[in-house]
C-alpha cells in the first residue's frame, strides 16, 4: 500500500477531498479556512505517504488524522466564530443603524456542492445535511476544540472511541468523557433536529416558494404568516438580530421602505438547508445581488432566517452579481 499511495496519491486521496472541507468547515465554521486547511492536511499527507501504514488505519482514517490535528493548530488562540444571536440580546427597534462589524470573525454558510450528491440512501443524505446545519455549525462553536474535534469525529462522522483517541494521541476513556461533555453543552444550544424538516420535503419546498413570493411581493403581512411564533432572523456581518414574527416583520417593512420592491428570488441551498439568492433592483431597475438567506424550517414554519451580505460569502457561493432578464 505505500508503494500504492505513493505512486497514485491524488488518485487515492482525492475521494476524500470534500468532504475534508466539510470536516474542517465544522471545526473553523469558515469555508475559505477549511479548503485552506484542507490543502495543509493534503501537503503534509504527501509529505508523509511513505510512512503510511495500511496496517495501522485505512486512508480516510489517516487523513482525518492529519486533518484534525491541522485544525487544532489553527484554532490555538483562535475566537470563535458566531452568528449575531450569540452576541447579546435581540433588537425591537426595526429602526436601529445596520452598522456592520468587520472585526467579529462570523461564521459563515456552507455550499451544498461540498456534500455528496451521489449517497443513494435518503438516511445518508440526512445525515449529512444535519451534521453541517447552520445552527449546528454555530452551537459547535461554544465547544473547547478538542471537545469540538471528539464530537465531530464520534457522532456526525461515527469513528469509534479507540480511532478517535489514536487520532488524538489519547486513551478511549478520555474522548469518552470528553464525548459526555460535549453533548451536554450541545444540548441547549443546538436544534431540535425532530422539529426540522428535510428541504426536499414537498412542505418544506412549498413554504420557501410562500416566503419567496411574499418578499418579492412585499406582501409581509403573508410573510409573517409562515414564520414560527419565535421566528429568528440575524444578519452578520451586521450584529443586529430579531426574534419574533412582530420584530421579524416590522424590520422586513424597513427593508421594503429603504430598498424598494420588485426584488427577485432565487433558490438554493446551504448547509443541507433551504436558501434564496435575493436580488434587489438599483435606481435603474437592474436587479443586483443582494443577500444570501438561510431558511431554518421547522413543522411549525420558518424558525430562522440568517441572511448573508458579505463578499467572500458571496465568492464561496458564486452566485451572478446581477439577474438578468427572464429570471
């Protein structure tokens, strides 16, 4: 297998590349970190292919390995990136200043290209999507790195105890405990994955196109109709937030006074969860990108909108800087 790795590396490691990314991005909560980090793992991996030992671990175990202990590194001394709502308080003034804070490190969605398209099983494809949930990413964030790294390598990508702690230089018992701890901080934090939806359920879609509608009709009063009673929706890089359909909605009203209507609505997805591309038309009526908007949605409606205005979030994604005509 050495003489193997060695001759064919790209062809041997490649299988694994995105989804290294994707381990790295729910470590660091950044995208252009994680390939960052995720080229790193494969640098030194190539530095080190003749001492890898079949024997020893597969492949994928090695370079999680590899990966994992490139994160920790960069986390040393590192902040921790939130979203708006893990800052302070929400906001019931729609009228508060949208002054941008470019000195908070903010988390940051992930492309659904990075999450394997190909997994037949709709359990697998679940499972994947809930292990990068935006809210998730952002609860993971609260965790000590190293309990970060054992929950991540234990129960989204299921190493055992032992693979775990050979990845980590230490015993069973300690990423046992430090398992324990980790979804016990979890807990509060993270969502209630039995109350989300999965985005291709036909409820899920049909709610999003609602949304969609509605904003592009400036029609709020439907709007809110769609968002659950304690509805969230946060807009980093500005750290102003909402929570509630009545504060959701008046800021909405804002944004129609400020920008006009006539906005355009664009699907996709981010973190295994619905999104729209939101175009808004300048003085001259050209359609011009505006946002990105992840949807949390829940049995009851939409529980969170995280809506991005930031460039690199907008390279990450690639959308078009302007709509053109027919779309």
């Amino acid at each position: 297998m050495i003489g193997t790795i060695g001759t064919d590396f790209e062809a041997v490691t490649a299988p694994f590349r995105h989804e290294l990314v994707v381990h790295c991005y729910r470590m660091l909560g950044s995208v252009h970190e994680a390939e960052d980090l995720a080229q790193e793992t494969l640098i030194r991996a190539w530095k080190a292919r003749d001492r890898y030992d079949e024997q020893r671990a597969s492949v994928r175990t090695w370079l999680y390995r590899i990966a994992t202990n490139v994160c920790l590194t960069a986390l040393e001394g590192r902040a921790r990136r939130p979203l708006p709502s893990g800052l302070g308080s929400a906001s019931d003034d729609p009228g508060a200043p949208l002054v941008p804070d470019f000195e908070v490190p903010w988390l940051q969605p992930l492309p659904d290209t990075y999450l394997r398209q190909d997994q037949g099983d709709p359990v697998s494809r679940a499972t994947a999507r809930a292990g990068v949930r935006l809210a998730l990413i952002a609860a993971m964030q609260l965790l000590p790195p190293r309990q970060r790294a054992v929950l991540v390598l234990r129960d989204v990508l299921e190493f055992s105890a032992a693979e775990v702690a050979a990845q980590l230089d230490t015993s069973a018992a300690a990423v046992n405990s430090a398992l324990q701890r980790a979804r016990a901080a979890l807990a509060a934090a993270s969502p209630r994955e039995n109350a989300l939806r999965e985005p291709d359920d036909r409820s899920v879609r049909e709610t999003v196109e609602r949304y969609a509608r509605a904003f592009e009709s400036a029609d709020v009063d439907t709007l809110v109709t769609l968002l659950t009673d304690d509805a969230v929706l946060e807009m980093p890089p500005v750290p102003l937030w909402y929570a509630g359909r009545v504060d959701y909605g008046r800021f909405i009203a804002r944004v129609f006074t400020m920008r006009g209507t006539g906005w355009r609505m664009v699907p996709t997805s981010a973190n295994g969860q619905p999104a729209l591309v939101a175009y808004c038309p300048d003085e001259t009526g050209v359609l011009r990108l505006h946002t990105l908007q992840v949807l949390t949605v829940s049995t009851q409606g939409i529980a969170r909108t995280v809506v991005f205005q930031d460039p690199p979030v907008f390279a990450a994604f690639g959308p078009a800087p302007v709509l053109g005509p027919g779309h």
